[in-house]
C-alpha cells in the first residue's frame, strides 16, 4: 500500500546533518518550457539536435547536460533529454521503446523493468560498460513529451540515485503532477499507474481499511477511534471511502481517499483539506497521524482492527 508518511522534523534534521555536504552539492533546475524538474549537481549547458522516430518522423531533441569532472564526489555526466512527440501522434506507443533499445546497445543491461517515478509510469534501466554506470529514467508523459533522464558515472563512484529519482513533471503553470498516468501503455500491463492499477490499488486499499478501529490505550471497539463506512468519490472525483473518527469528545466524518497523489489522506469533503495521514501496518494496525482542524495537536495513534468488525 502505498501511503504518503511524514517524516518528523526531528529526525528531518539529522537526515540533513548526516548527509551534510553530499545534499548540497545537488540543486533543483526548472525548466517551465519544457514542463520538468530535476536534481543536476550544476547549471546545464542546453543544446537541440535532430531526433528521428521508429516510423522515420523528424523530431527535435532539446538535451540538457551538467558535467561534473574525474575525481570528484559526483563524478559523471548528467543529462535530461526532452522530445515533443505532438508533431508524431499515434507514434507515441513506440517512444519509450526506443529510447529503452537506444540505452541498451551502450553496454549490458543489469536492470530493465517498468516503473512509475512520481505517479508516472517510466522504464527504469541500469547499464553498465566496462568503465562506467548508466543509470536511466524513461518518461512519456501525458503532455505528448518524452523525457530520458540518464546518469554515466565510473563504476567507482556511488550510483547518482537522487538524480535518476528526482524527475518530476510540471503543468503549464509550473506545478507538480502526481496524477497516476500511463499514455500509450501496453493493455493489462502489471504497473503501478493506469486505470486498472487505480482501481486494483483503490480495492487493496479498501480491504485494508475496513472494520472498526479502536486505540489500544483504554479505547474500545464499542466506542471505536475509527470506522469506515461506504466507498464514495471525493469532489475531485477521487476513489474514497468514507469515515468517522471519534476521539476526546470530538466526531469528525470524513473521506479517506484510496488512490492516487493523496492517497491515505482523510479529507474534509467540505473544504477538500487533509485532517489526517493513514498508513497501514502489519497485523491489521492503522496508524493515524493528524495534520489539521480539528485534530490538530491530537498524538499520532496506532489503532487495532476489531476482532469481526468486516463481518
């Protein structure tokens, strides 16, 4: 299950101490005309060269590079390569394929598999030559572009995850899509994102959900923290399932949405305002973490299912 978990800001704290001067030799670049965001180590040069489709149609590549020299903790070359695919419609199933085969052919593949990054289905590659790593993320996203985001580091030097997993697309206001989208994939494929992973994940997470839950400090199942009640949509049209938790004399009804960039939020449907993160753990325990009005200040509580509660 896949629900969003804040960090407290204690341990935020020492994260940052510790990783110390590795985090700072990164930083966001943002590039609104072509709709991304992405981790590089220094500003990238840009550059345009001519891109030729499987199907023989003349596109534009518009790369983007940072370089960082031998010797030095991020040694490498770091690159995002963005192609408009809207002058190629109906070619777009084709797009991530060969960019996939494009990558391959540089060296043996050690890992080749479909993924999401950010709620977007990409194809994830790591290759390797006999001097060097190549660590890739393959998108087509839904605004018709396809980004190639590719790592070469020398083997020596540790794999640039924060790069190859800090792509995030934009809308043309510059903001942060996390809308689960899959243009052009094959039918019935087992990924994370697309409609029927909507509703796979949206039934899993409803399963997990429903009953009756009580905190194990002095609560009980006859006046339970939490019950579910009826799956609903959310004013978004969001998946959701609708809830009541009580606690300290205070009801609050709610939606608790089951998939998609909120998922494991409890909103209030009147303001469309997260009150609460859920997370499940194992042996049927619900965490709750409360964020807003009116459970703000309340502690975070790990509830137990009610025995027979699902029926």
């Amino acid at each position: 299950m896949r629900f969003v978990k804040l960090i407290p800001v204690v341990a935020a704290l020492l994260i940052s101490t510790a990783s110390g001067a590795y985090a700072q030799a990164w930083d966001a670049y943002v590039n609104r005309e072509n709709f991304f965001t992405v981790n590089l180590p220094n500003e990238p040069t840009q550059t345009q060269v001519p891109y030729k489709t499987v199907k023989g149609t003349d596109l534009t590549a518009r790369v983007f590079t940072s370089i960082e020299p031998p010797g030095t903790l991020l040694a490498g070359t770091y690159r995002v390569t963005v192609v408009d695919y809207t002058n190629a419609k109906g070619e777009e199933g084709d797009a991530m394929e060969q960019a996939r085969q494009a990558i391959k052919a540089r060296g043996t593949a050690k890992y080749d598999e479909v993924g999401n990054i950010d709620q977007h289905r990409s194809w994830r590659l790591a290759v390797e030559t006999p001097t060097a790593r190549i660590l890739s993320e393959i998108v087509l996203a839904a605004n018709n572009r396809l980004y190639i985001v590719e790592a070469e580091v020398p083997l020596n030097v540790p794999p640039p995850a924060q790069f190859q997993a800090s792509l995030q697309i934009l809308d043309e206001n510059g903001v942060r899509i996390r809308t689960r989208t899959a243009p052009a994939a094959p039918a019935k494929e087992a990924t994370p994102v697309g409609q029927e992973a909507n509703t796979l994940e949206s039934n899993k997470v409803a399963a997990a959900i429903t009953g009756s839950w009580r905190n194990p400090n002095g609560g009980t199942c006859e006046a339970a923290y939490f019950k579910s009640g009826t799956r609903t949509k959310t004013g978004r049209g969001e998946e959701a399932l609708s809830g009541t938790v009580v606690n300290m004399g205070v009801t609050v009804n709610g939606q608790l949405i089951l998939s998609g960039a909120r998922e494991g939020q409890f909103i209030n449907p009147m303001n469309d305002k997260a009150i609460f993160l859920f997370e499940n753990k194992p042996g049927d325990k619900l965490d709750m973490f409360p964020i807003d009005a009116p459970a703000r200040g309340w502690p975070e509580v790990v509830l137990e299912l009610c025995p027979g509660s699902r029926g």
